[in-house]
C-alpha cells in the first residue's frame, strides 16, 4: 500500500539518479526551466567540461527533494535553499551550500486589490494559500512578526496552481516570482490590480542555492571548485542574454514555451539582484540569511535545536572563483 | 445452505478452547517473523552503522511515534476519516448502481465500457482533478476516495447478483415469490461473497487513496506528515507515519474479512478453518 507507493518513489528517483555515465549529478530543484538556467546554459556549452568535471543535470518534481538525493548519496550536488540545508544538518546530513544566487526570497504573496488588504497587518479575518510542507513557514514568520495569531487567519494548503486563487478560493496566494506570478500576469491581472505581501529581510528565506556534501568537498575538492566556478559562469551569460539562454532551456524540455522562459529567466534575474550580488559578488553566501532561516525553523519547532551554523555554508570554493563570473547585469 | 464442516482433528476438542486455538495457531507465526524481523533490522543498521536518514532503526522509528504520539495520532485520525467515509459513501453507490446493471442489463451494456476505463484511471492522475473541484478541506479527499471505492462495487455488486443459482432460482419461482423476496432471500445473499471481495478491494484502494490525495494537497493526515518528513529529512518520522498508515489498513482489512466471517459462514470459502 502506502510502503509500495513511497518504495516506488525511492526507486523512480534512485533510477533517475542511477543512470548517468557522469561522475558528477547536480539534481535540480524542479523540472528543467528557466529557473535552472544558469546550469542548463553550462551544460550545453560544455562549461562544466572546460572546468575539467563531467556533470549531468537531473530534473526534480514533486515527490524528488535534492537535499534528500544528495544526502542519500544518490546526487553529488543539489539546488536547494539555507532552510533545507539546516533542516539537514539538524537531522544527521551533513549537507554545505557552496554557492548562494538567489538573495531574496523566491516568493511573494498576492491578492487582488478589491479584498481591501493592503499589508500584512490587515490580514485578520482575511485568507491565504500557502505551499505546506515548508514553504509555508515564510508567511507564518510574517504574521507572528506583525503580531498577529494564525487562528485569525483562514489559511489554506495550496497545490501547484493558481487556479484556486482565479477561482477566489482564498485571497491572499502564495507565488513563486518566476513561476506563479507570471502565471498571474498572463491570466490578463496587471501589477496595478494586485497587492504584493513582500516578506522582509528578517523574514525571507533566500532560494536558489547550491549544495554537497562534507564528504564531496573532502575528497573531491577539485569538482566541487569546477561545479562552482562553471556554474557561475553559466549564470552571468544567462542573465546577460535572457532569450538566447531560453533557446537552450526549451531544448531540453519540450514542455515549455519560449516566451514564458524568457520571463523565467528575467525573474531569476531579479531575485539574484540583491544583497551581495550588488557588490560584485554574486554566488556568494552570508550568515546572516542562516541565522534568519534557523529562527524560523525553531519557532515554527522543525528543528528542536540550534546547529552550528558555520558549517552549514562555506565560501572557500566561490572565493576561488574567477571575478569575471561575480558581476552579473543588474538594471 | 450446506454447514460447515469440522475437520476430524478438532472434534476431539470442539469445546470452549477451539476459537482460542483457532486465532492462537493463526497468530504466532507472523508474530514470531515480526519479532525477528525487527531485531534483524536492528542488528543490521547497528553493524553497518546506515545513517538514520538513509533507513531509520525501528528504535529511531518508534521514539519517532512515542516522544510525540499525540499530533500523529491526530493525522492518523484524519486519513482513517478520509478512508472510511470514502469506503462507505463509494461502496453505497457503488452497490446501489451495480444493482441497477444487474437489474438493466441495456443500462449495463451501455455504461459499462467507460465505467472499466473510469476504473483504471491512476489515482495520483485523478487526485488533482478532484481536489481543484472539491476544494481544500476533508470534502476533496473523501471525493477521491469515495472515487476509487465506487467502480469496484459497482462491478461485483453486478456480477455478484448475476450469479445466483438458477435451480434454486426455477424453486423461488415455483414458490410464487415475489421481486423483493426473490432479490433479498435469492439474489442479494448470492452477490454478498462477491460484494466482500469488492469490499476487501476497496479498503485497499481508500486507504491508498487517502494517502495520494494528502500528497496532492493538504496540511493533515498520514500523507501530509510522510511529505513533510521527507522535506525536512526527518525520516525516522516519515517511517512512523508509514508504519501507521500501514497498520489502518490492515486493521480496516481486518475488520471486513471479521464482519465477512460473520455474515457468510455458509461459504465454502469459510469451511477450512482449524
């Protein structure tokens, strides 16, 4: 019954992660899209291979998390943020971030401007769709730090659509900005029909980072330090030129349309823009986004502990990455 | 209806003590391969030292459920509600339709090719659907699994009442009864063991169904803690949620082939006990 179901999840992404004659395995976070493609790019123009590692990109879905892959040992490498990395470490895998791109949060929250919310404050007695299992803890932190009670607020476990919000199931709705929220746009709302939720500094959760584990950085420095350096690389050129980088990604998922990619892309663009990135220093990781990440995870009691956040990320390998690849175009 | 049969060795001590022994020689083998099961899962991750997120030792397992059995004891709560409403709403409809295809076989001919297709339809294909129609709360995932219940009664409740005796049936008629005593005292008491093997299938298909539908969506249940145990790595938990999940089927399964013993002592099926 339900150990057939979660044995044939295992095997399926066992199996997708057991067949690469590569070395290497870098698990995407979601399918192969624009969100990935700074990877993609690096892949298709052999940037991996220049860098001296041979690496094969492997898409996730629903049911495939990278920080449980990678810790199983069936990925070298995973996309994921400081939250699952601390999640990790606190249960016994010892997973390290060893680049950080994304330096804001990868999602905001929605609600036409006709529900008369206008910030968070105004929440109470209003609803809101959220993605459990994690993703929700975002929201939650903005509400507990606005001061207000989950209890006065409808909240709603959403799925991997908008079409619950089109149908005015909830009001407030939970977007990824490079995925639902275009979605939005071409639903025919403009920015001017909407109001954004944009969490805080203290309450965001950054996304879009990349990650191995203790024993790849100690017995494989030299790919970890080829998987960074390319995959920045990947990235400056991606942001530089937004449609020719979707030219590649379509390739490698037929599901997609070229359009809706460039917009991908653009967003992944914004998200990158900020924090250290503006400093020249895209790819780098900061404390002080795990020490956000941790307080959320123990107030919301997904950890029952502290870790040593120190260990948690490392900036050996970027610091040791070409500075041409650190600037990326911001506008 | 003929009675059952006591095999010879028993008669001896066809007493108060046979039920025991019964269920005693039923019970201790797999109790026996369960306790050396769990000792050699033990031993094994202990020898070779598998980290917890890998396969969790049932000791991990076990503190996973006892330190806070409470909240899971909650969600296990809520996939048995989703499961069982889903089981009794579907199977009812189910019967209530098969009935019909018996009674109509024009109404039967017509229907039954989609209701075939409708049937192999994969519940994690149909999860979705069904949640975006029925919205977010218990209603969408008792649709689901009332979903999965229906096609299977549906179908045994027809074959089952299609498959009655036609000598005993020529008697009836000779007897002058009438439709409703032709259909309970004939016809209904015929489909009954194929409505059980029906309804066996559909604990199965409810349980699973609840679980699917808690991976689509939801933020209670058994599926909704296995999800969110595999995002936080927190695997000692999500075997707990497994092991639970497992053991509400079971224990439904169990229940059904209880009332089936009850109701159908007739059935040679039900003849060969010790």
């Amino acid at each position: 019954m339900t150990k057939l179901l979660t044995s044939l999840i295992a095997g399926t992404a066992l199996a997708l992660s057991l067949t690469p004659a590569a070395a290497e395995t870098l698990r995407l976070e979601w399918v192969m899209q624009g969100q990935f493609a700074g990877p993609i790019l690096a892949l298709e123009k052999g940037y991996y291979k220049d860098a001296g590692v041979d690496v094969e990109l492997l898409p996730a879905g629903p049911d495939i998390k990278p920080s449980v892959t990678v810790a199983t040992g069936a990925d070298t490498f995973g996309i994921g943020h400081p939250n699952q990395v601390i999640s990790a470490r606190a249960n016994g895998a010892p997973l390290v971030m060893i680049s950080q791109y994304g330096q804001k949060s990868a999602t905001t929250y929605v609600a036409r401007k006709e529900t008369g919310i206008t910030s968070i404050k105004d929440m109470p007695g209003h609803s809101v769709g959220l993605w459990f299992g994690g993703d929700e803890q975002e929201f939650l932190a903005m509400l507990s730090r606005a001061g207000i009670d989950q209890s006065q607020v409808q909240i709603v476990s959403q799925g991997y659509d908008i079409i619950s919000w089109l149908n005015k199931d909830y009001e407030v709705m939970q977007v990824t900005l490079y995925n639902e929220l275009p979605q939005v746009y071409r639903q025919g709302f403009k920015k001017e029909d909407l109001v954004f939720l944009d969490p805080a500094e203290e309450e965001s959760i950054v996304s879009g980072g990349l990650f191995t584990t203790e024993d790849e950085i100690t017995n494989n420095p030299k790919a970890v330090q080829a998987v960074v350096d390319a995959t920045l690389r990947g990235w400056k050129e991606a942001i530089a030129d937004p449609k020719a980088a979707a030219e590649i990604v379509v390739k490698y998922n037929s599901e997609l349309k070229l359009d809706e990619q460039i917009d991908q892309i653009k967003a992944m663009g914004e998200l990158f823009c900020a924090g250290p990135t503006l400093k020249g220093e895209f790819g780098k990781s900061e404390l002080k986004n795990y020490e956000v990440a941790e307080k959320i995870l123990i107030d919301a009691k997904l950890i029952d502990k502290k870790i040593d956040l120190a260990k948690a990320f490392t900036n050996e390998f970027w610091d040791k990455a070409p500075a041409e690849y650190k600037t990326i175009d911001c506008k | 209806m003929p009675s059952p049969a006591a095999p010879p060795a028993a008669a001896a001590t066809a007493s108060r003590f046979s039920w025991s022994e019964g269920t005693l020689a039923r019970l201790w083998p797999p109790a026996v391969t369960f306790v050396v099961a769990v000792v050699a899962w033990q031993a094994m991750i202990t020898a070779f030292a598998i980290p917890v997120y890998v396969l969790p030792a049932p000791a991990d397992i076990w503190l996973a459920f006892a330190n806070n059995p409470v909240p899971l004891l909650g969600h296990a709560g809520i996939t048995l509600f989703e499961a069982i409403a889903g089981f009794l709403l579907g199977s009812l409809l189910g019967a209530v339709l098969g009935t019909v295809f018996a009674y109509f076989p024009v109404i039967a001919r017509g229907f039954l090719p989609y209701i075939i297709a409708a049937n192999t339809i994969p519940v994690v294909a149909v999860a979705p659907i069904i949640i975006i129609w029925f919205g977010h709360g218990l209603g969408s995932k008792v649709a689901v699994t009332t979903f999965l219940s229906f096609f299977p009664l549906a179908l045994n409740m027809m074959k089952g009442l299609q498959s009655y005796d036609r000598t005993i049936m020529d008697v009836f008629h000779v007897a002058a009864a009438n439709g409703p005593q032709r259909f309970f005292k004939m016809r209904l008491p015929s489909a009954l063991p194929y409505v059980f093997v029906g309804l066996k299938l559909n604990v199965t298909f409810s349980v699973i169904g609840a679980i699917v539908a808690e991976f689509v969506q939801a933020d209670k249940g058994l599926g909704f803690v296995i999800m969110t145990s595999y995002r936080t790595l927190a695997m000692p938990r999500l075997w707990a949620a497994m092991v639970m999940s497992a053991l509400i089927g079971i224990v439904f399964f169990a229940l059904i082939a209880a009332i089936e013993r009850l109701a159908l002592p007739w059935h040679s099926s039900h003849q060969d006990q010790a």
